[in-house]
C-alpha cells in the first residue's frame, strides 16, 4: 500500500466518489472468480510435509493428455460485441469490446480432456471479430479466422492441456481488440484433484482510453495502444477494484490464484506484498511446480496458477511490481481475517460468469460426472475433496435462476423438508422469496444464511420467532447478494428442512 499510496491515478480515482452499478456489478462478476469444483480451503498451518508430498506429486503429474481426451463434451458460446459501456475506472466509462458484455469476458472452466464444442456469435453490427483459445490446439488458419459481422462460428477441440489460459480475439489489428477487451481466462482444471482451496481468478490487462469522451464515453486509442502507452492497468477490467473491495481469506487457509496477463503489452510482475507463493505454476499446469516464489512474471498472453497460506491475519495488497502500472490501477488487496465468510463450497455455480454458459453436451454422451463443475448445465458440483457431503441436495432444482423465487413448505414438511432444496438468484440484484406454509397448525419459516452453520443472517425471517403458522405465506424481499454458494433453512426445522442458495451471474 506504501508504494502506491501517492501515485496520481490513485489520488484521481479517490477524488471521484462516484461509484456507477456498473462497475461494481462488473466488480460482482469477476471477484467471485473463485471457483474450483474443489471444495472450501481446509483452515490450518501449513504442513511441511503435505507441501513436499505436493512437489512430488506435481512431479509425477503428466503435463497433458493426449489423444482425443475423455469423450466429455462440454459446450462453450460466447457473443462477441462492441458496444459495451464498462466503468474501467470510477467515473471512466469506455467503449468496450467484449465477450458476453464483460472485459475482461467470463470465466471458462473446463476438465482437461474434455472436447469443447466452441461457438462464437458475432453480435457486432459492422465489425468481425474471432476467438483464440491458448489451451487449444488447432489450426489457426481453419479456426481462428475472422467471424463476419452477424455470422456464428462453431468448431470443437480437446482441452489436453491443464492449466490457466487466456483467450482473446485475435482480428487485425489484435493490439486494438485486446486493448478494447476481446479477452478472458479459461481454467482447464487437471485431470487429477488440486487440493481443496479458496479460489479467484485475476486477469491483468490494460486500457487506453481517448483523452476527452464523446459523449461522455472514452473510446479506446489506437495510436497509445500502439506507443504502449496505457492509463489505466487494471485487475478484472476495472481500476483498483480489489483495493476497495479486497479479496478474502482466512489465516492459514490455502489460496489458489489463477491470473492470466491478457496484456496487450505489459508483462506483469505479479506479487502479494507480506506473502510468498508456497508454489507457482507456469501455465497453470502441475507439472510445472516452482517453490517459495516472491513474485511471478506472467508474459502477455501468459498465465500461472499460484499456491498460498498467509499465517497472519492483515491486509496483504497484491500488486504488479512493475510499479508505475501498479499505480495505474494494477492493485487490490487480500484480506486476511479469521472471521472471513467461508469460501464456497464447489464451483462453479449456475450461470456465474466463469461458466460462460458451458453447458454439458448430454447428446454427444458424457464418460461420467465431472468432478469440475461444468458436467451438469454449469450447476455446482460435489466437491470431491469433502467426500461428495458438500453437493448441493437436488441441485438440479436449481433452474431456474430468478429474481421472484418461490418455496413451498407442504403438508409434513417438519420431516419432508421444502419442496425445494436449491434456490438461485442473481448476483447483485434484489430478489424476493413468496414462501407458502401450506402445512396446517405448524409453524415454519425460511431464511438465508451464509453458512449450513447459520453463521450469518442474509435475508428472509430475521430470527426463529418470525414464523408463518399454515395455512400461510410471506414474501420477503431480500437485498442482492454478492455471487457465491449460501444456505436456507426453516430456524424451527433445521436438520429436515434446508437447501442450498445460488447467487450467481448476474446477466
Ligand atoms: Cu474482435
């Protein structure tokens, strides 16, 4: 924080108080990168001896699988565009370019192995645009051509690699659609379990807004992309952001950092001040392990995938250490508090823009569940790693994801439960809950919390003593939540009525 306190984007961007919806929902979307299948970091020390049996399991890890995978198919789409209005920094909006209206666009996670059944839609009006995918091997000239304006591309590859990749537009002049946000990060998770971890997902990348708005937007210039010359070095598409609103975690909890450098040009010297990398991995694969790292240089177009535990509980900013682009916005922090909300249990959730609507190809046959997260229609997963006890009871009752949800309480629900056991709204939005108490002479109620312990209250009855006797109902209204994997109840049936609450997406 020293370092950068006095630099002059800073100073601007604390004078501009002014903080537009759509900023922090971009905010919303991309902090809760987290993601694994995996389940929540396991509080503790760390181990020396768990860390070495690390190393030598990355050791033995094969660094891709070859051939045509495992016959999962997945499919991704993704709607490219250039008319999207993103805060890249409070007060500054731009003229981006997108993937699925976000820059960077959503977050890709897939299983290594997996064959992705790719589509492009190119919204564009009058501009073509095209897709680059650095996990994937295919041939460029077949696959990653220009999609004319209007027209949908689909083609399929295998994702053999494990690791963090980027993908981007790659349409002449590629400097100017990265620059104006053609790009994003896809996790292909290994075929072998990564330890249980708290989880997010960074994507550096630069902007280089016009000197006057038009209109009151900035548009991206294309003759400072070319001088390298950028104002704003962002973390997630905006300024700062994880410095106003840092990240989480818990002292000695395991942390996994998968950060890709979309660029176009700045090479990022990424680095957690106050913390050293237990393990770092070039490319995100585990075969690449290198240990007690100080900071990690991540080439454009590249991407690591970083272990942690931070054994003290404080403000821990992780930054670029190239200084200057750190100053221009290229700075968050991560909190570390014991009193952290726990990390989600399984990743990714329905419609979180990690998923970029990867969806399970049921058609083309699957080889089993996939312990990733992408198997079922983006749904959570079990997490393997807590022993399947995590998965989402009948999350498949998840769909749809609304703002007005409605719950049931029927006749014997004391020992039946809810005729739902997974709700989901989007993030950031208010959503209400109309539950019906159609079981005559019992009370029942219903409640968010953040945590199958009850933790902490988010919306619905405040307290066991807010009951509706059936026959009854209520509708609550209940504040947006940030994105993430909470817990109802009924406060006077707890152990038989409950389920799982998705915040997800948000659009
Ligand atoms: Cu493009």
């Amino acid at each position: 924080m020293l370092e950068s306190r006095s630099t002059r984007s800073e100073r601007e961007v604390r004078m501009d108080a002014n903080r537009s919806e759509r900023g922090n929902a971009g905010i919303a979307v991309l902090v809760v990168l987290s993601l694994t299948a995996l389940g929540v970091g396991t509080a503790g020390v760390v181990r020396g001896g768990a860390r070495s049996s690390r190393a030598v399991q990355a050791a033995s890890v094969p660094y891709l699988m070859a051939g045509s995978g495992t016959g999962h198919v997945v499919s991704v789409d993704l709607t490219a565009n250039d008319t999207t209005i993103q805060e890249i920094a409070p007060g500054v909006k731009f003229n981006a370019w997108t993937f699925n209206g976000t820059a960077p666009g959503p977050v890709i996670r897939v299983q290594q192995g997996d064959t992705v059944q790719f589509t492009l839609h190119n919204a564009s009006k009058n501009m073509s645009h095209s897709i680059d995918f650095h996990a994937a091997q295919t041939p460029w000239d077949v696959n990653y051509q220009a999609v004319a304006p209007g027209k949908v591309f689909t083609f399929s590859w295998v994702a053999r690699f494990p690791g963090v990749f980027m993908y981007h537009c790659g349409t002449p002049p590629v400097i100017q659609h990265i620059s104006n946000g053609m790009y994003g990060a896809i996790v292909v998770e290994p075929a072998h379990t990564l330890a249980p971890a708290r989880e997010y997902v960074l994507v550096q990348s630069e902007f280089y807004p016009s000197a006057q708005p038009t209109g009151g937007v900035y548009y991206g210039d294309y003759n400072a992309m070319l001088a390298n010359q950028p104002q704003y070095i962002v973390f997630n598409g905006e300024a700062n952001q994880f410095k106003d609103h840092p990240l989480v975690a818990r002292p000695g909890e395991l942390i996994r950092l998968w950060v890709v450098d979309a660029g176009p040009s700045h090479w990022s010297a990424f680095h957690v001040i106050g913390a050293l990398f237990d393990s770092a991995y070039a490319s995100g694969n585990p075969a690449n392990a290198v240990h007690g790292v100080q900071t990690v240089t991540i080439a454009p177009g590249d991407g690591w995938m970083m272990e942690l535990r931070i054994p003290d509980a404080g403000l821990y900013p992780f930054v670029t250490h190239s200084f200057a682009d750190a100053g221009r916005g290229a700075l968050g922090i991560i909190k570390v508090d014991p009193k952290a909300p726990a990390a989600p249990k399984s990743y990714p959730t329905m419609g979180d823009p990690m998923t970029a609507g990867v969806t399970a190809d049921t058609a083309t046959g699957t080889t089993g569940p996939s312990t990733g997260g992408t198997g079922m229609a983006g749904m959570p997963m079990p997490s393997p790693a807590a022993g399947g006890t995590s998965s989402p009871p009948g999350a498949a009752s998840c769909m749809p994801m609304g703002t007005k949800l409605e719950i049931t309480a029927p006749a014997g629900a004391s020992t039946s439960g809810f005729d739902k056991t997974c709700l989901a709204a989007p993030a950031g939005l208010t959503f209400t809950v109309t539950f019906k108490n159609l079981d005559t002479g019992i009370p029942h109620n219903f409640a968010i919390y953040s945590d199958s312990n009850a933790t902490t209250w988010l919306g619905g009855a405040e307290s066991a003593a807010k009951i509706v006797m059936g026959p009854g109902s209520v509708t609550y209204t209940i504040k947006g939540l940030p994105a993430g994997q909470y817990f109802f109840r009924c406060d006077i049936h707890p152990q038989t009525m409950k389920g799982v609450f998705i915040v997800a997406g948000g659009h």
